[in-house]
C-alpha cells in the first residue's frame, strides 16, 4: 500500500474531495428520493380530504340525497368532479357504507370497503386499503344534516390508487437523477481546481517535505514584534528569529548552542527556559528592557521535544503603566477624602479627617490652620488674620511643626499668607531656599529643615468664594519635591475639603443659635412654691435641639401647674415652636383654667397658627406638638391631670409602688375636633408624680412598651427625694446618643396641714361679714399675723359684700398661710367679677380696686359650684412690714373718702372701703 501512495499532497487531497463528493451526492439523490415520496404520498393524502370534504359540502349534495334516484343524480357529478379534481374515485353512501356513485357502475349499491364508524362520529378518516381498483389511499368525510352540527345522513369518500401515486414519483426520479449527475460532475471539477492550484502552490511536494518545512521554518514568522526561541529537550537553541536576537543581544552563531553557553543571554532568562516550565506573561529585566515572556512546551510527535519561548518589549508600557498607576492613586485619594472627610458636621474633626485622609499617601506630614471665626461658625473675615492649628497629621509624632491648638499670625512674606490673600495655592519645591517662609519663625524653621522636611504645599481652604483657613502638605521621605500635578491634586483635595468644613461651620453657627434659642425659652430657675418638691433634667436630641419643654407654674391657694410638652421635629423650627406653646401655657395658666378648658385652647391657637402660615415647622405649622398639664392641689391633695396625645405620667406612691394611671389619652395639638377629659388623682403627701418625654423611654434598641417597663423598674428602685429619682431613671434609661430630645420632670407632694387653713361658712346677709372680720382677726394674731389684719379686714369686708349682694348661696371664706396669705372667697354663682376704675362722680365701683392695691395678686376661677375670689398678700419678715402696712392704710383712706360706700351698713373698716 505505501508503494501505490499517492506521492503529493495536491494528488491525497483530490480523491479525498472526490471521495466527498460521490458520498454527498448518493445521500442526496436517496434524501431527493424519499422525501420525494414522502410528498407525494401526503399530496395524496391531502388532496383525497380536500376533495371529500368539498363534494360533501357542496350544493344540491342533500337534496340529491332525498330523492327518490340519488344514484341517478350524483354518480354524473361524482364522475365529472373526479376527473377534475385529479383522484380516482368519488363515492357517495348511506351511514350504512352502500354506494350511491362509483367509478364501475357495477359497484353501485354494494357495500364500501373501508372504515367508516369514525366518520359517522363526524371526524375524517383517511386509510390505505385494497379497494375495487387495487391499492388505494381514500378519505372519508361526513355529511351532516344541518350546517356542521347536525346528525350524520351520509359519507363521501375520495382517493387515488397507491399505482397512480408511485408513477408520479417515477415521474420525477429523472429529474433528480440528474440534478445529482450535475452536482457531481461540478463537485469533481472544483475539487480538480482545487487540487491544481494545491499543486502549484506545493510545488508538488510530499508529505514529508511539507512536514519538515511547518515544523521548522513556516512556523516562524520573521516579521512580527515578538521574539521566537525554540529549543530541544536538550536546551540547546534550534531556532532564533530576528526580533529574539534583536531584544536579547544573541550573535548570528547562536543557533544550535546551548542556552548555558550563550554569555548575551540574561540569566533569569535563560534559568527560565532552562527549567521547562510554563510561563505566562513573566516581567523580567534585561539590561535596560522590561520583557514579558511566555513559554510553552512544544509536542511536535505528540510528546514534550523542547520549549517555545516568545519575548515581547513592554519598556514603554512600563512608562504608561506607571502614570496610570499614579492617576489611579491620585482618584482613589480623592474618592477616600470625598468618603472620609465630613463625615461629621463637627468643625475640627472634619479639619483632622483632611489631614489623616493625606497622610502618607500624599504627603508625610499636613496641617490644618482654621480661622477663629470658623470654629465658633461665624463667618471668616475677608482676609483671615489669626489662625489655629486645627489638624496635624504625620508618619511620626517628633514633628517640629507648631502643635495643635497653637495660633498662628502668618508674616506678609510666608506662602501661607499669600495664599490666603491670593487664593490661589503655591508650592515650594526647596524649603531651604524660600527666605519668606523662614523669616516666620528662624528657630522652628530650621529644626523643620534639619528634621528633614524639604518641600510644601500651602493651599487656601476657600468654600463659596470665603476663606476659611490655609492647609499645608510636608513633604521628608520621598526625595523628589512636590511638582505642579501634585499642587493641582493638592488644590481638588482641599476644595473638597472645604465643602466639608463649610457646611460643619454653618451647622455650628445654627447649633449655637437654636441652642441659645431653646435655653432663653426653658425656665432657667423654677419658681418657689410649697405645693411640691421639684427636681427635672433635660437633653436635647443629639442631631440638635428639639422641642420637647417642660414647666412649673405656682398657683393660687396652694397649688402648682406641672406641664410637659413635646413638638416632634429638630432645629430653629421646633425650639421656637416650643417657644411659643410655652408662653401659651404660662398665659392660659394665669386664667386658672383647669387642664382640660386649657388644652381646649392651646389646641386652638395651633390650629389658628397652622391656618395662617405662622407656625415653626416645614411648611409653617405646629402639628404634631403634645403637652401634658397637670394641676395639684397641697390642700386637698388632688392632682387634676389631662393630657393632648402625650405619653402618660406615672405615680411612685409613699411606699415604694409605682402606678400608671388611667388617663383620657386626647388628641395631639392642633387636630381640633376631639374633645379633651380631666381625671383627678388623690395623692398622698410624699408621693412623686413623674413627667417625662417620648425620648426618654423610646430608643433605636427598645420600643415604648419595654422602655415603660424600664421606667417602673427604675422608679421602683429610687430614693425618695426627686434628685435620687431623676438619677435613677437616667441611670438606668438614658441613651448614650439621644434620637430624639430627654424631658424629665419628678415632683414630689407636699400637703397644706391643716393648723394654717381656716375656713367658715358665711350665712347669706350683710351682717355676718362683721362676725367673718372678726374671726379672721383672731385667726391673723393667732398666726401671728398682726400687720395683716387691717388689709384682710379691708379685702374679706369687699369680697364677702360682693358676694351676698352679687352672688349666690352658699358663700365660703377660706384663709391659707402658706408662701403668702391667701383670701378666698366661695359662692355658687358663676358671674365673674370685673375690676372698674370708677371716675369722681361715681357713687361705687372701687371695691375691686382696693382689693388690688392691697394684694399681691388677686383672680378669680370656677369650680363646678359656682366660683371663687382670691385674694394674695405677701407676709412680711420678721421686723419689716410696718411701713408697708401704713401706706396700705392711708392709700385705702384715700380711695374711700371719695366713696359713698356700696356696704355702707356693714359696720367697722367695710364701711369706709366700699365695695
């Protein structure tokens, strides 16, 4: 067999086409033939239903089919449809399969050969069958009684002989046959063209000869940018092409020698390929060259017979990578400081984030120098003259530089100085040589430069056109001073920086401001009272200041407002806000209203404010503001408490128990629609009522449920006093950074006993008021009171007159000795008196008057049986109070010589007082 080879590549590859050809064209022409059949037998198929299904749809078909002959009529249609149509056989039958038509007449009337029940199920069914004519492909269709829906009355069929049907395929097997002869005959040829110009461009050579050329030469390109090494298992170099030489110094000889022996060849290099192993795109260093090499080893008989080893020059990529590399480091420093700096809204921490973001990837030591104004959140002055280190930064901690904390007035002559003059950044590449900078301070400039330092940034830190400080980069490590693409990143790095700064000084400027705000409006120091003992804390949010507030108000008779409020939100809104309900409250509170009349009409100034635009939150209102006010009572020991949605109080009673009352929840402030509902609580002396804010038991970690569980237990556990109280619950609830802001108000009560009350009920006629004069008389000097007398005398004679003749049974005079005496008055009406400033003329009208000028302070309030005039008179110290007490008389004498005397009939001082 290897003596009849064909002895050219040109000669193999032409019967190998050849041999392609002949093989694609049978299959063809088998693939032609069946497929051909397959067609025409589903032509058949196809054709037989077509022409079945519309015979039997066709007109007249029923009315044929009831007459008395139907053969008579449809076997001449049948016959001229058949041949029309192009099958053998139309038959029309009964459901009983008897034909009506056929192609023999002798058939008529005999029974259909085939299967008809799925067709009288009204289906069509298409079989091959031996028929009359032979072998046949019929199909058979229905033919209902009404449209498509009715019962079946009879079947057509229609077909064509399997003969018929294999003589159309004879028909066109010539055609294929010869298609495929052209096919093959084109085939040859093209592979003989082929085969010619193989030859030609071969120059007939064999197998062999062909081998040894890929192996050894073609396989090479000379031309290309790569140098090409190939060595045998040996090591010794087989081939070299010009680039290799070229890149690695290698003399014309070195083809066929050994690697070792090759002194131009780079050692790695040649460890390298020594050592049979792969390498992808290995960095090596060749005199001045950085070359990239990959190595492979060659199989040419299937096995490991050397290596192949290309070489390509990356010197200048060296270069380029080099400055992307630098770019890359320069946009990750400023995507760092864009991360790291301001991360906070305080002044000097975001100073101190500059320097550390800068150190040690830019410089080895920065500072930072703010303006004072900076650092209080003022605005800096157009040219900022004393400046404070801010931030230092460095790779050691012995740096000479002036320390944190240190002000700083830079000379005319310094860069800094100009900087912050110019705007504009400057760098000094050699500090030795900038006199100007030196002149700043000799001393500490020379230990700078024996230190190391050589070369400085100084850029201005400028936000919205202001200058806000001066930032300096230092530079000792790297030998190379800073250069112009290190000012321009050092210049991006600060104006970023100064954003930051910015808006932390302008965040400090409104801290300051709302924190001023919100201490000018809290009560700085509560007032004196007796009704309880106080203790309160506050915190405000650590986002800023809120509007949660609380307050203390004394009230007549011995009692004492409590009040506790909340307006959701932070900043200048919310403490003006809270300014604003809390001078609310301290106004209605001096109408003496109870809680539930007093949030009635808080709720309706903040509706009233939200209505015209003026409240303090976004979009100008208060919503969401609530308030607790409470009112206890030291005399008869009853705190009355409503609440407008806030949170609500709790009660550590004298022995240790802690109580959560049942309160009338309210609605928030300015809903308007819902009423609001007092309850009363009976207090012990001793007890402690606590007020406090959402912020206190509500945090990120807790909800309110387990905050108010928090809360009891801490109260539980408390000292008696309210200090003891208060830092119970701080101990144990308050949050290390508040969300929201902390109110806390513990009162614990107190009782008025009952050897400084005196009371008596007054009979309805003008002449007890001598008696309750003289009674309360004695009760003063029993009190030891005696520099009152002559004023209660003149005030309880008004007030009781007013009410027998203004007022209603029953009338009750109550005298307390607290703080101050205390003049109260019961009747059941409820006409409010009016204070009247009566002219010359007028025969009355200064009762009330007097009873001003000889009070403190006097009011009236309601009580669910009428109301009650009080009237306060300060008790004097021990010593004073005489001349007082003298010019109180004759400014009486005084009012009553001009009065005619309402109580004219009530004998003693009344008399001259008038009513």
């Amino acid at each position: 067999m290897s003596g009849k080879r064909p002895r050219s590549v040109a000669t193999q590859v032409f019967v190998l086409q050849v041999a392609i050809v002949v093989l694609l064209a049978a299959g063809a022409v088998l693939a032609l033939v069946l497929q051909s059949r397959s067609d025409v037998e589903r032509e058949a198929r196809n054709r037989s239903v077509s022409v079945a299904e519309t015979f039997a749809h066709s007109l007249g078909l029923r009315e044929a089919l009831e007459s008395p002959d139907p053969s008579a009529i449809l076997q001449p249609l049948t016959e001229e449809t058949r041949k029309a149509a192009g099958v053998d056989f139309i038959v029309v039958m009964d459901t009983q399969g008897i034909r009506y038509t056929h192609p023999l007449p002798d058939r008529i009337g005999k029974r259909f050969v085939g299967t008809i029940e799925p067709s009288l199920a009204g289906q069509v069914h298409v079989e091959s069958v031996d028929g009359p004519l032979g072998k046949e492909i019929q199909a058979v269709v229905p033919v209902f009684a009404e449209g498509n829906s009715g019962p079946v009355e009879a079947l057509v069929s229609a077909g064509m002989t399997v003969e018929n049907v294999s003589g159309l395929v004879d028909r066109q097997l010539p055609v294929i046959l010869g298609a495929s002869a052209a096919g093959l005959a084109l085939g040859t040829a093209g592979a003989g063209l082929i085969s010619n110009r193989l030859r030609r461009q071969t120059r007939g050579l064999g197998p062999l000869e062909m081998t040894r050329m890929y192996e050894h030469h073609d396989a090479v390109l000379h031309a290309v940018r790569e140098g090409v090494l190939i060595t045998d298992r040996d090591g010794r170099l087989l081939l070299a092409n010009d680039e290799a030489k070229r890149l690695l110094g290698l003399p014309p000889d070195a083809e066929g020698r050994h690697i070792s022996e090759l002194a131009e060849l780079d050692g790695n290099l040649a460890g390298l390929v020594l050592s049979g192993r792969e390498a992808t795109d290995e960095v090596l260093e060749a005199g001045e060259r950085l070359l990239v090499i990959n190595q492979r080893p060659t199989r040419p008989r299937g096995r490991p017979e050397g290596m192949a080893v290309t070489i390509r020059d990356s010197t200048e990529m060296r270069v380029l990578s080099t400055r992307a590399e630098a770019a890359r480091r320069r946009l990750r420093l400023l995507y760092d400081a864009g991360v790291g700096v301001g991360t906070t809204l305080d002044v000097e921490r975001t100073a101190q984030e500059l320097a550390d973001v800068a150190v040690p990837r830019f410089a080895d030591f920065a500072t930072v120098d703010l303006a004072e104004p900076v650092l209080r959140g003022d605005e800096p002055t157009a040219a900022p003259g004393d400046l404070r280190r801010t931030g230092v930064s460095g790779i050691r901690e012995d740096i000479p530089l002036y320390p944190r904390g240190r002000v700083i007035d830079f000379l005319p002559s310094t860069p800094q100085a100009r900087g912050l003059s110019s705007g504009r950044a400057e760098v000094i590449a050699n500090l030795k040589k900038a006199p100007g900078w030196y002149a700043q301070d000799p001393p500490r400039a020379q230990a700078v430069i024996d230190y190391g330092i050589h070369s400085l940034i100084t850029a201005p830190l400028k936000a919205r056109g202001v200058v806000l400080g001066v930032v300096n980069f230092w530079r000792s490590e790297k030998p190379e001073p800073f250069d112009e693409e290190d000012l321009s990143l050092a210049e991006e790095l600060v104006a970023r920086a100064g954003v930051s700064i910015d808006n932390a000084r302008r965040y400090t400027r409104e801290h300051a401001v709302a924190i001023t705000l919100q201490h000018s409006l809290l009560p700085r120091d509560l007032p004196e009272q007796s009704a309880v003992e106080v203790a309160h804390y506050y915190l405000p949010a650590q986002s800023g200041v809120g509007g949660d507030w609380f307050d203390v108000i004394p009230l007549p008779a011995g009692r004492v407002a409590l009040v506790v409020g909340d307006v959701v939100g932070h900043g200048l809104h919310a403490a003006a806000a809270m300014g604003r309900l809390r001078t609310a409250v301290l106004n209605f509170s001096s109408l003496d209203l109870p809680p539930d009349e007093l949030l009635a009409r808080l709720d309706d100034l903040v509706q009233y404010t939200d209505q015209n635009g003026e409240g303090g939150g976004a979009e100008g209102g208060l919503l969401g503001a609530t308030c607790l006010y409470a009112v206890y009572d030291a005399v008869a020991r009853r705190c009355t408490v409503a609440r407008a949605g806030h949170v609500p109080p709790l009660v550590v009673h004298a022995d240790g128990t802690v109580e959560a009352p049942e309160l009338p929840a309210g609605a928030p402030l300015g809903l308007g629609g819902f009423p609001f509902e007092s309850a009363e609580l009976d207090l012990a002396e001793g007890s402690r009522l606590v007020l406090y804010t959402d912020g206190l038991i509500e945090d990120r970690t807790r909800d309110i449920d387990e905050g108010l569980d928090l809360l009891r237990a801490a109260l539980s556990r408390a000292g008696p006093s309210p200090e003891d109280t208060v830092r119970a619950v701080l101990a144990e609830l308050l949050p290390v950074r508040a969300r929201d802001d902390v109110a806390l108000l513990v009162a614990r009560t107190s009782a008025l006993s009952a050897d400084r009350i005196a009371e008596w009920d007054v009979p309805f006629e003008p002449s007890a008021v001598g008696q309750l004069r003289a009674a309360a008389t004695a009760k003063l000097e029993e009190w030891g009171l005696e520099e009152l007398v002559f004023g209660t005398e003149l005030v309880l004679s008004e007030l009781i007159t007013n009410a027998i003749r203004h007022g209603a049974e029953p009338v009750r005079v109550r005298l307390l000795r607290d703080r101050v005496l205390t003049c109260e008055v019961f009747d059941g009406s409820s006409s409010s008196p009016r204070l009247h400033y009566a002219t010359t003329t007028d025969e009355g009208g200064r009762g009330l008057f007097l009873v001003a000028q000889l009070s403190r302070r006097w009011g009236a309030r309601y009580t669910p049986e009428g109301k009650v005039i009080w009237s306060e008179q300060q008790i004097p110290d021990l010593g004073e109070g005489d001349g007082d007490l003298a010019a109180a008389a004759s400014a009486v004498d005084t009012a009553g010589a001009a009065a005619s005397g309402d109580a004219a009939d009530v004998p003693g001082p009344a008399g001259h007082a008038g009513a």
